[in-house]
C-alpha cells in the first residue's frame, strides 16, 4: 500500500477507456469497425485487433476456445490502458483503492477493485509487437463510447473521475456521460434490470452525417435503421449484438 506521506510523489498516469469485446468472428467485427470509421492499430492472424477512434479504443479478441476464459462471442467489458500497469496500480492506491499487479507473457496486467463488487482490469499499453503485425490507422471522426450499465450512476462517476473522467454535460435520471480528453468516452447508463448491473455495451459517436454512415454500413451489407427522437443509428454487429451510432454530442 502506498502510505499518505507518499501520494504527493505518486504521478497521474494517463487511462484509455477500451471496450474489450470476445467475438466469434473478429475478422468480421474488424471490417464492420473500420466501416463505422475506426482503425486497426494492431492484429495477430484473426483471432486478435486492437482499434482505435478519434478517442477510445476497442480490442478484439477470439472467444469460445480460442480465449483462455472460454468467453462466449459477443461478451464486453470494460478496460482502462495505461503506459505503465505498475504506475498505474501505485497512483490507484494512493487513491485508496485495492489493486493487484501480475507479470503475463505479453507483459504486466493489473486489476483494481470497484464500489460495484467487481474488479476493472487494467492493461498495459502494447510495445513489444513481436509475433504482432502493426498498422498505421486513420481513424474517422469517431469516438469509442463504453456504456457502463449501473443503478449508482452518482458512484460510478465518482469511481471513474479517479481516472480522468469527468461529466461533459449535465447528467440526467437516465445517464451520465464522462469524457476524458482524447482517451475516450464513458457513458453511465441507469441499469434496466438487476441483472444488467456491472455490465457493459458498445455504442459509437460520430460527426458525420447519420445518413452517411448509414448509407456506408448498408453499401458493406449490413442492415443499419436510422431513427429519430432520439436521432441515431442501431445495427446488428457480426456477433449479433446491438449497437448504437450517436451524432457527436
């Protein structure tokens, strides 16, 4: 633990907010991606995509047997990216949360203990690319959004402002949207059901033209449906699960 007289010397390290997808058919959900305008940074065969927006990121992962978890296709989650896993779990404890630090063959990975019962996993950003092949993204105007369902939407914003994020807009009953610079967007969203708490959606915000990239995702196959009140895109995405194309707030 880092003590009180040490949190002054402890540096803010900087957090990506990453929507950490298992999918069936990475390949797949890759294209439907670069359609929608992000680009791949990083990708190992098919089974491993690292993408990224104008803010935020979403990695791509094999699911079933080729994941060591077993994740079924179409399962999210949320994952914050730092330079250093190591700096990053030491600020976090002088912040006076629990963490654990551990050594994986592709490098450190840390988790850090949430007021919601959970643990929110802490990657460390990618610099050994060996095995890996690297590209040069050109991502749209678009930003990653990670819609994190909870009843405490007031906690949970406390919780992510220990990362950076904070409210670019007056919240509402329903929802809360934190922003954090160029590193992406968290959207706190009200908890349907029980069952839903803790869990995490894919959604997208672009400053194109909706009908653009509608017209785009129809011209490449898929069956987008443009609606209003509240004006957005919803699309079916190749493991099946819905997501939502917002104009850039």
């Amino acid at each position: 633990m880092i003590t009180m007289t040490e949190q002054s010397s402890v540096a803010v390290p900087t957090f990506v907010a990453q929507a950490f997808r298992f999918s069936d058919e990475p390949a797949a959900m890759a294209r439907f991606l670069e359609v929608l305008g992000l680009g791949v940074l990083v990708s190992k065969d098919t089974g491993w995509y690292d993408l990224r927006g104008r803010s935020g990121s979403v990695a791509l992962h094999a699911s079933g047997d080729r994941s060591d978890s077993g994740a079924p296709g179409g399962q999210t989650g949320l994952v914050m990216v730092a330079p250093e896993a190591r700096a990053a779990a030491a600020y976090l404890e002088s912040q006076g949360l629990e963490t654990s630090v551990w050594d994986e063959a592709f490098g450190l990975q840390a988790t850090v203990s949430t007021p919601f019962g959970g643990k929110l996993s802490i990657n460390e950003e990618q610099t050994d690319f060996y095995g890996y092949e690297r590209h040069e993204p050109r991502p749209g105007p678009v930003d990653v959004v990670v819609v994190f369902f909870t009843n405490d939407l007031d906690g949970a914003a406390r919780f992510f402002a220990r990362f950076g994020f904070q409210p670019d807009e007056d919240g509402s009953e329903g929802h809360h949207h934190l922003r954090n610079g160029d590193r992406g967007v968290i959207l706190l969203h009200r908890a349907h059901t029980d069952d839903q708490e803790g869990s995490v959606g894919l959604s997208l915000e672009t400053d194109e033209p909706l009908e653009a990239v509608a017209g785009q995702l129809t011209a490449a196959g898929y069956s987008a449906e443009l609606l209003d009140a509240p004006r957005r895109i919803t699309v079916t995405d190749p493991d099946g699960q819905l997501v939502e194309v917002w104009p850039s707030s």
